[in-house]
C-alpha cells in the first residue's frame, strides 16, 4: 500500500477516535474540549515509551487509552457537575496547560519535541483492531443504561434526576471515556507522523473535529464515523490554490448543514430508518433462501 493512502487511513481513524470523544461527553449535553489534552497525554505517552524506553509498540498502544483516561479522570472529579458552558472553558483551558508543560520538560523534548519514533509493524490490522474495538465500546454504551441516562442528561437534568441516576458519575464516565478515546488517538497519531512536539496539539485539531461531529451527525456515532474519511479528505482533493481555505470551506459546510440538518446529515432517524430496511431486506433474503430450499427438496 502507498504511503500517502496508508497515512490517509490512519488520520481518518484518529479524527473516527477523536470525534467519538467529542460526542460522548455532548450526549450528557457539556461540550467537552478535553479530546486534545488526553490525545497530547497518549502521543507523548507512547513517543516517550517507544523511544526513550525502547518499549515494544503494541504496549505503547494498550497502555495509551489508560493513560488519556487517567488524564481525563483527574479533572473530571471537577467537571463532572459543571454546566456546559464551564465545561468547554475549563476543558479548553487543560489544552494549553498541558502543552505549557511540556514545553518546560527536557526529557520530553521540551519545544524541539520527541522525533525518530517506529512506525507500526502491523498498521492495517492494528488500525483495523483498534477502530472495532473503540467501536464496539462507543456502540455498546450508546446503548446501555448509561447511554440512555446520558441522552436523558442533555434533554432535562431535573427529569433525569427523577429516574434515580447519578448524574454526576454519569457526566464522569464520559468524560473518561472520551479520555481514553484520545489517548488511543493520540498514540497513532504519533506513529502515523513519527515525531510529536507540543505545537502539534492545540485548537487547530478542534477546527477539524467539530465539523466531524456536527456535520455528520452529533447525535449518533455512525455521522463520525461515515463523515471522518470524507471531510479529512477533502483537503486531498481541492486545488492546491485553495487548499489554504480548508478551514474556510469546512466552516462554510458547517454553517449550512446545521441551518438545513441541525441534527447533522446522519440523524437519529435516519439510522432508525437504515435499520428498519436492513432487518426487512434480511427477512426477505432468508425467506427466498428458504423457500427454493424447500422447492429443491421437493423435487
């Protein structure tokens, strides 16, 4: 495989990671800036891991969704019963923290930042492993009781309170879900690009995963999921003339999916109306395959 398509794959997945880490914590209705903090934890975390202590790369990437948990469970303990407006201040706040700090560590490179780290052995099937596991995960608790008091959470905390779940642990287990999302992504980003300096990780990655989210759907995983690939390669194919803009064309694509779609081009409905079809398209198969079974055995 090529390197350019192989490094396509690999961001897609790490924008797959990162937006469901964006939409998580926005299902208990806080808009959650945290995703770049914890994606900064897990690259150094492997950076670090892989070339300081000459560690094997599959333990840098069981290890990284961990450590960007441990990162987003700290202040958490703080986050989990603020409002939403406070949470995106003080989550964005962490960002340029954590960046600061690193800036001033000299055995992590300080600006100069950490180079020469391996690339993955196996990329397609780590990638492969990496983006089922996450979303069978995300899947699962879309759908669990959690998911179902999160998505209440968002509606009307005061009717969520009345059905007796704790609204403050459940606001925290997404927000360390979602840490250890972008701790994963941070760790393939690291081996994707080979180097990792604190410049890299800032508000310039936010740009990029809001229209993610919100263009593909902010209220089911499948919009990332399907609209990931599509917006990170638009910059591939526009002109290099206005490949500049990029950020100009995503937010101009933006503005009018949320005017026209507010809950995004994959909606709740639209997943329910996928699935109606696929479950009747499976029935009429299997009762074809049944019937000129039957017609065979007959003759």
């Amino acid at each position: 495989m090529s390197l350019p398509l192989l490094n396509y794959l690999s961001f897609s997945v790490v924008f797959i990671l990162l937006g469901w880490a964006l939409y998580l914590p926005y299902r208990c209705g806080q808009l959650y800036l945290a995703l770049v903090y914890s994606m900064t934890a897990g690259a150094y975390f492997a950076a670090y891991g892989t070339t300081a202590l000459h560690w094997p790369i599959a333990l840098a990437i069981v290890g990284s969704p961990f450590v960007g948990a441990f990162f987003a469970f700290l202040p958490a303990l703080g986050l989990r019963r603020a409002p939403g407006f406070t949470t995106a201040i003080a989550s964005l706040a962490l960002i340029f923290i954590l960046v600061t700090i690193i800036r001033n560590l000299k055995f992590l490179g300080g600006s100069q930042g950490i180079f020469a780290i391996p690339p993955l052995d196996y990329p397609l099937i780590t990638l492969a492993a990496v983006l089922f596991i996450a979303g069978t995960l995300v899947y699962r608790i879309d759908h669990s009781r959690l998911g179902r008091a999160a998505e209440l959470l968002s509606y009307s905390p005061q009717e969520a309170e009345c059905f007796g779940p704790n609204l403050a642990a459940v606001s925290m287990l997404m927000q360390v879900f979602s840490g250890a999302l972008s701790g994963t992504a941070g760790a393939l980003y690291a081996f994707t690009v080979g180097s990792v300096f604190p410049d890299a990780f800032g508000f310039s990655t936010l740009l990029v995963v809001f229209p993610i989210v919100f263009i593909g759907g902010n209220l089911t995983m499948w919009g990332t999921a399907v609209l990931a690939p599509i917006l990170w390669g638009i910059p591939l194919v526009l002109p290099e003339a206005i490949v500049d803009w990029k950020d100009v064309v995503y937010g101009a694509i933006l503005i009018c999916v949320l005017i026209v779609m507010p809950e995004g081009v994959i909606s709740k409905g639209l997943v329910r109306g996928a699935g109606t079809w696929a479950r009747s398209f499976g029935l009429r198969a299997l009762w074809a395959f049944r019937t000129r079974k039957e017609h065979a055995s007959a003759k």
